[in-house]
C-alpha cells in the first residue's frame, strides 16, 4: 500500500458539491486543505487540521504544498492529435485577413496519409508530455486525418495506444477521391469504416457543418456509430448557424462541441437536453472569430466544458490553463466557472465520474499551482502556473 499525503493546500478544488467551506459552491473549494491519496485513488479530502489519525501511517510521503492552490488534473474532452505536418502558413494568412476554411483539413490528410507510424506515434508522445507539463490528466482524440478505412483505423489504433477515449471521426470532411460522390463515403464510413475502427474507439463524430457534412448526413452517420454501440458526440455551429445543434438535442448525444453560433431556440433545446455543450475557444483565437457567449448558456441551465481542440487547422494549442483564461476574459464566465469546465465539465462531456474531482475513490489526478489561487490561471495569463502534476497519486510532470 502506497501513502501520499499533500498538505497545506492554500485553496483546494473538489468539484464536490457540499464538500467545500461554502455547501453551495458545485467547485467545493476548501481553504486550507489536505488530500490523502492511497494507491492512486483519493483516500480522503478536508481541512488539514481534521486529518484523520489513522491516515497518518509512517511510511505515506507527504508533501507540503507552502499554501499553494491544488486543482483536479484537466480533462481536455476534444483534440485531434494524430496528425503529421503543420499549417502555419494558414494561420499566418488568416491573420493577414482571410477567412477559415474547413477545407483546409485536405492538406493535412495528405501529410497524415505519407506519414509512417513511428512518426505519427512520436509526434503524439510528444503532445502528451505537452499536456501532462500543462495539467491534463485525462484527454480524447479523435481520427479523421487519413479518411480511408485502413488508415482510421491505423490513426484510432494508435490513439489507442495513448488514452481510452478514442473518437472515430471518418465524417470530418469528403475527401478529394469522393468530391464527386458523397454518398458512396458516406456508406463506406457508416459501413466498413466504422467497423475497421470500431476495436479502438469509444466514440463517434461528425464535423457537421457548410463544407463538411449536412444534419441530414451527420444524423446518419451517428445513428450508425450508436447502432455499432459507440456514443455520441457532435462538432456543430462553429463556423455558422445551421442546425447542428439541435441534431444534437434531438439525438440526445453526450457532448455538442463548438456552439459558437446559437439561435434562443438551440439554447433552449439544449437546456431542456442532457447535453453538454463544449466549448472550444482556442478556435475563437486563432481564426479570429467571435467567442461563444459561455454566460448565456450557463444562465440558461446548460452544463458547460472548456477544452482545447488542439489540432493544426483551427486551434493549434494543448493548454487548458489558456483556454480558461479566454473563457474568462471573454467568454463570461467566472474563474470558478472556467476551471470547474475545464475539469469536472471535460469530465462529464467524456460520460467519465472517475476524473474531474477529488473525493473518496476518484482517481488521485492533481495539478498543484505554482499560485495561492486558481484565480492566477486568469489573472496571471501565459504564465506557466503549473508546479507538479499527479495522475493516479504519481508524479508525471
Ligand atoms: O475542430 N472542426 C473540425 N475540425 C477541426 C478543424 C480541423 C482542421 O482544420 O484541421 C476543428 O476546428
Ligand atoms: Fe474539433
């Protein structure tokens, strides 16, 4: 049996409702308090002054945390990291004035498909210690840069090797040797690419949007993941309005990502929904769009996350301490908001109640802040705030 004590916590954030000093906060802050983690599994939370006796076996490490801040480990809930080459000279253009394209996912198609595994299965190591340096514990990836059935299921099986939460995305975009027959991608997505992927993957999603799939193709090629027993989720409203996401109430999926278009009626159908909606900001920045208004849905009811979309067309960034700032700075939403989105709203977006919070039995994922406050994540932007980083009680970063 294995002891970690980390003690002294200036600020600790439980995401447990009625665990905290204010019964009401859902992000359950207790202010100087200590976590007990055995075996990689939280043993107990609370004040440190009321630290059970029993936990204080003489072999447990413990680390004092000088009135740092602890938050759970982030749960990016939406990237798309299996991928070769960059698209820099995109971003460089759109900040010269042109608009975002999706189809601009056709070039990195291309690199993906004459990459070798070893060099799709380095780059995508490297984005994990990327994340792991920045505090993500726990993070999806989705195919849908090779858009043939041997390579989704090569790009799935190699995200395999790296999370759980794999994502088949073969609906990302139609790719240039089916521009002219859509609907024969579309069987062979719903047909034997779904079942080629199918060993490797949680989940399905389409990019439904002008210029990549219709609601009417999206319901489709969901219904055929559901039927093939994966869950849900939906990339939709990002680039304009359309009706993406009420496809996505209606079809009662798990998480809506992007959103950034929403009429009073998709608020209001997504409100009535289970649906998380996730939000996506790095995409706002770098294609310079407007930002999803985050105040409007959470007034409404609506259960929000914060992820990253890191991939190298829209959002070509891991950090979840930067997608907090601009959903803070911009977005409407309060600090306690941003991070509870970032970590237990990742976590519901992923159907995941073992990652996200700090309580007896979850799994001992922590970032300790080089800051007194996860307030600092906001107010002090761009600055690396994160000291030390457990996944399951080790130290991984
Ligand atoms: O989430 N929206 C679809 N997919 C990505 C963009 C991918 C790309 O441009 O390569 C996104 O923004
Ligand atoms: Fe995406």
């Amino acid at each position: 049996m294995s002891t970690l004590i980390l003690t002294n916590i200036g600020e600790l954030t439980t995401n447990v409702e009625g665990l905290g000093d204010d019964p009401a906060d859902p992000t359950g802050l207790i202010r100087g308090a200590a976590v007990a983690i055995v075996d990689g599994r939280v043993a107990w939370v609370g004040r440190a002054a009321d630290r059970p006796r029993s936990l204080a076996d003489v072999s447990a490490v413990v680390v004092d945390a000088e009135g740092r801040a602890v938050i759970p480990g982030f749960v990016d809930s939406h990237t798309h990291l299996v991928f070769a080459g960059d698209r820099a000279d995109e971003f460089a253009a759109r900040m010269a004035g042109h608009p975002y394209v999706a189809g601009g996912i056709r070039r990195t198609v291309a690199a993906t498909r004459a990459a070798s595994d070893d060099e799709l299965r380095a780059r995508l190591r490297g984005f994990v210690d990327e994340m792991h340096r920045q505090g993500t514990t726990t993070f999806e990836v989705k195919t849908g840069y090779d858009l043939t059935v041997d390579g989704e299921a090569r790009l799935a099986r190699l995200a395999r090797e790296v999370t759980d939460e794999v994502t088949f995305l073969g609906a990302h975009v139609v790719p240039d040797e089916f521009a002219g027959d859509r609907d024969a991608y579309i069987d062979l997505v719903c047909g034997p690419m779904l079942d080629a992927v199918l060993p490797f993957a949680r989940w399905i999603d389409v990019f439904c949007e002008r210029g990549a799939f219709t609601p009417a193709e999206s319901r489709r090629i969901l219904l055929a993941g559901i039927g093939a027993g994966l869950l849900p989720r939906l990339h939709a409203n990002q680039l304009g309005h359309g009706r993406g996401a009420r496809l996505a109430a209606e079809l009662d999926v798990i998480s809506v990502d992007h959103c950034t278009y929403l009429d009073e009626e998709d608020v209001r159908l997504l409100a009535a929904s289970d649906v998380v909606v996730t939000l996506l900001p790095g995409v706002e920045f770098s294609t310079r769009q407007p930002y999803p208004d985050a105040r409007r849905l959470i007034d409404a009811g609506v259960s929000v996350a914060l992820a990253s979309d890191c991939n190298p067309g829209t959002s070509f960034t891991s950090s979840m301490p930067l997608m907090i700032a601009l959903a803070v700075r911009e977005m409407g939403m309060t600090v306690a908001e941003a991070v509870w989105a970032a970590t237990a709203g990742g976590a519901r977006a992923l159907r995941r109640s073992d990652v996200g919070s700090l309580t007896l039995g979850t799994r001992a994922d922590l970032v300790l802040l080089d800051a007194p406050t996860r307030t600092h994540l906001a107010y002090r932007p761009g600055v690396p705030l994160v000291r030390a980083v457990y996944r399951g009680g080790e130290l991984i970063a």
